[in-house]
C-alpha cells in the first residue's frame, strides 16, 4: 500500500468496538497461555501487505496517541496507516517505543535496545510485536513458567538462535524486560517476560 493511497487507509477493524473488544480478549487469553497460538476472527480489512492481520489488529486495539511505535525497516511504510487510525508518534529510538514491530527473518536491533521497565514500574517496557512466515514447523523450543503447565513446545518460523538466547536472557531480566507477540497471518501467540526458554539455540 502506498502513502497516498487514501480508500485504502480508511479501512481498518470492520467493526471498531467490537473488533476492538475480541482482539483484546485474544490478546489477554494469549498472555495467560504463553506458547499457545490463537486465531483472530476476520474482522479487519485494508491491511497493509507488509503486515499480518493479527500485527495490524493488534496495533489498532493496544495503539492511541500516547502510545509511541517504533518500526523495523521492513515495516517503516505502514506509518500512515497506523498514524490515520491510532494517531500515534513515531519512535525514533527503540527505548522510546511503546510498541515495537519487527522481522523474525531480518531483525538486526537486539532485545535490549528496547525499554525494559524500571523497578517501579516494569509495565513501562516496550512490547514488541515479531512477524514470522508461520507459528509452527520452525526450530523448536520448550516454554516453562506461569500460565504454562509442565511445558509446552513452541516452533515458530524465521527466528534465529541468538533471538531466542536473547530472548532467554531477556527472562532472566524479570520482573523487568520486553513482551512480545509472534504473529503470522491472522495467528497470534504471546511470549511474556515471566516464560522460562530452553532449546538448542
């Protein structure tokens, strides 16, 4: 989708309150069940083709203008998109973000380049939102923690062995550090900072 490309910019949650509403839930559900993939219901139109529906459906239900978004350079064009429906800033440093999309494929900025809270209050950190081909059929880790009972094995596509010792690192951190929600399609599942990690990465 181009900049300029105006009908499709007024498009978004086919259903603003509702949509919103079911989104959040999801996103709620999938917190308490770290590892477990969710499906999003069709409810948005106008994505544009850079983003996943669940990332877009994400971003209108947890984005407003207080809330700054820092892009990846494969998602940088889908600015005004976000800006026409969520009002909100751009991020231009990672630490500053709120939010934060990114490429499981091509991400080259590390975890911790993004806010991780401070003992007051860790809610501030930066959730990230991680674009991947598929949530299953990739190299596999096992998921240990709250909301998890015994363990469950998570395999989403694209992500490298040094995201995911990044991201083991990033729960030694707790209460601090980043939270993140893998999304393929209109697939979603949330890796909060409490999930233990371990696998061959």
């Amino acid at each position: 989708m181009s900049a300029l490309d105006h009908s499709s910019l007024a498009m978004g949650l086919a259903d603003p309150v509702f949509g919103s509403q079911l989104v959040f839930r999801t996103l709620l559900k999938a917190f308490a069940a770290p590892g477990t993939i969710f499906d999003l219901p069709e409810t948005i139109s106008g994505v544009p083709e850079q983003l996943p529906s669940a990332a877009a459906a994400a971003l209108l239900t947890m984005a407003d203008y207080e809330t700054p978004i820092w892009l990846a350079k494969p998602f940088e064009s889908i600015r005004p998109w976000l800006v026409f429906h969520t009002g909100a800033s751009s991020s231009r440093e990672p630490a500053e973000a709120k939010f934060a999309v990114i490429s499981a494929e091509h991400s080259d900025v590390s975890l911790s380049s993004f806010h991780q809270g401070d003992e007051r209050y860790p809610d501030l950190s930066t959730t990230l939102i991680v674009v991947c081909s598929s949530l299953e059929g990739g190299r596999p880790v096992t998921l240990d923690g709250p909301g998890i009972k015994d363990t469950i094995v998570f395999a989403p596509k694209d992500i490298k062995p040094a995201l995911w010792a990044e991201i083991a690192e990033n729960n030694a951190l707790f209460p601090l550090g980043v939270d993140l929600i893998f999304v393929a399609g209109a697939k979603l599942a949330a890796l909060p900072r409490s999930t233990q990690i371990s696998g061959d990465f």
